[in-house]
C-alpha cells in the first residue's frame, strides 16, 4: 500500500506532454538563444530569425566575419584592408574615420543590426556596380558597390555618398545611418563604396553606381524619375561634380541630372544655371570646410537661379551625419522634405 501510494504521488506531480512551459520561464534552445519568445530585449530577433545583432562591446573583426555580411563584410568599413583595425571594439569605431565628429556607437551599431535583419529576412542588400571583367581589368574596382536600403516600392531613390578625404570611405557613419532614415521616410536608398585616393574616379564610380540602377531599376523596385544624391565633405564632392556635370561627362549613361543634390559640409565653390536644385548644409564651427566659401556658393547659386535650401548650424562640427545629439538634428527629414518638392513638380 505504501508502495501504491508513493507511485501515485510521484505521476500527480509529473506533467503530460500536453503541459507548457509556465510564464515566467524562458525557453532557450541548444544555442542558448531565445527560442522564438521575445523577451523584450532580441530587437526583432526572435522567431525564424537566427542572426545574432552586433553590440558596442564587440570589434571591428565581428562586422568582417558576420555571416549577414559574407563576401562583403570588409566593404563596410573605412580602407581596403582594416586588418590593422580588427580588435578595435564597436565603441571606439569613430578611430576609423577620423575626419569624422559626432560619431555614436549606438547609431553605427543600430545601422549594421538594420542591415542584418535585412539581410536574415532574406534580402539582398549588396550589389556590385562593375562586373568581373571590369574588375580584372581595374583592380581596385574590386572594393567598390552599393549597399541598398529600400524604401516603398517604386519610390525615387537617392544615392548617399560618404566622406573621407578620399582616403577612406565612412560608410558606417556617414552613409548607412543616413540611407536607413531616408529608407524610414519611404523613399529608397543606396550608399556607395568607392574606390579611395581620387575625387575622379570616385566620381566615375558614383556615374557607374547611378546608371547601374537605372538599368535594373525594375529588378530593384525602384522609380527612375527624380533621382537624388547625397554627400558629405568628400562625398559631397563628387554629389557636386554630378550636379554640375551630369552623369555621362563622368562614364556613366545619358541620364538627367539629379532632381535634388544634398550637399553637407564641403568647401568646393562649382555652380552653374543649371546645376541641380540644392539643399546645403554646414556647421559655423567646421574646421575642415570653410563656411564662409558654403555662403558664397549658396550666394552664387541663387543668383545663377538654382533653388538652395541653406541650413547653416552653429556648433554640430564638421562630419556630423544624422547630427544626433547636436544643433544640426533633424537636417537629413529637411533635405527628404526638400527633395520631395521637387519629385512632386
């Protein structure tokens, strides 16, 4: 009898493969990861999504070897070898650039976890803009693309074109912060890599990137009509050669010019009557670009009759991106507003 008793009471205190886990128990797989419930901490990761998110406490070598970034990864970053750069941690990624201020981890690192979900939701977000051919005969072409953030289908898109001096290429906080809140407001966005050491060969990578989607523009799902392109300091340079020149003077196809040129922070002086409609940028205490060249520039295009914007802030610096945390916040939803005029004319 005592023997009958202690079975039942052991069965009554087991449960049938009916029962579920209670509420305030975490379901973790073998990898250790949240296995499908999100605990309010995954940042969209939980579910079929199995691609870990970067934090500021990792390095440099895990933006590399990240599988969402396979065959691409060194591209996302500042030099054609970023070797000497790998155990740098995440929180010190502004080392990478240094003409750059105003550089955020958190804004760096919330840009690379966007482009992974992107890419672990099964989008392509890299494409190459020069084929093997070119390639070969060009190596440096090699280090070149465009990263795509996508927007509404079929919207215009814009091109977004880091600076650097021309000796880096500061994608990761000049170019993808830039084109994911462009991508938010709906229209579609590309950062250019380009190749490092020449404004004209930048410029004829910009060409290229252009026509390249133009020519599959309907594989992309995005609008031909009323193209922008975007740069800052050196970027901004070759945004100006395009503005000023178009397309075709720089290798690419016979297209027209930019509806909209959003320039930051540069000290080139080009204008013309029919330079493309501008909106500029630059911060009064830039020790880089000199501001009072920005004010003649501005000057001399509206007199040649170009439609400017002119935001001319105090204290944001020179390179200060999205301008997060300084007096130039909120420029990048005033130019989309200012290229959305002239997309609607």
């Amino acid at each position: 009898m005592v023997l009958l008793l202690s079975l039942m009471l052991l069965f009554s205190n087991c449960t049938d493969g009916n029962s579920t886990t209670p509420d305030n128990k975490e379901v973790v797989d073998e990898t250790g990861k949240n296995n499908g419930k999100d605990d309010g901490n995954n940042n969209g990761n939980g579910g079929n999504n199995n691609m870990t998110h970067l934090k500021t406490t990792d390095y440099i070598k895990d933006i590399v070897n990240h599988p969402a970034f396979k065959g691409f990864g060194e591209l996302l970053l500042s030099f054609d070898n970023n070797s000497s750069y790998y155990d740098t941690p995440l929180s010190n990624v502004g080392s990478l650039m240094p003409y750059h201020g105003n550089v955020r981890p958190d804004v760096v690192v919330g840009s690379l976890n966007y482009m992974i979900d992107e890419t672990d939701s099964g989008k392509t977000i890299f494409y190459n803009i020069y084929t093997e051919q070119q390639k070969q005969q060009d190596p440096a072409k090699k280090y070149t693309g465009i990263f795509f953030f996508r927007g509404n289908p079929n919207a215009s898109f814009a091109v977004v074109c880091p600076g650097g001096g021309f000796s880096y290429v500061g994608s990761l906080h000049e170019g993808f912060p830039l084109a994911q809140r462009i991508s938010e407001l709906g229209l579609n966005a590309f950062v250019i890599r380009y190749r490092i050491g020449s404004e004209q060969y930048a410029t004829e990578d910009l060409a290229a990137a252009i026509t390249y989607i133009v020519n599959n523009a309907e594989t992309l799902g995005v609008s031909t009509k009323d193209y922008s392109v975007w740069g800052g300091s050196a970027g901004a340079r070759m945004v100006g050669n395009i503005a000023l020149n178009g397309v075709l003077a720089y290798g690419g196809s016979n297209l027209p010019k930019p509806a909209t040129a959003v320039i930051a922070y540069t000290g080139q002086a080009t204008y013309s009557s029919d330079f493309s409609p501008s909106f500029i940028t630059v911060a009064a205490n830039d020790g880089i670009a000199n501001v009072n060249t920005v004010d003649r520039r501005v000057e001399n295009l509206r007199n040649a009759g170009v439609d400017v914007e002119y935001r001319r802030y105090q204290t944001a610096g020179h390179g200060f991106g999205l301008g997060t945390g300084t007096d130039a916040e909120g420029w990048l939803d005033l130019a989309v507003s200012f290229w959305q005029k002239h997309i609607n004319e």
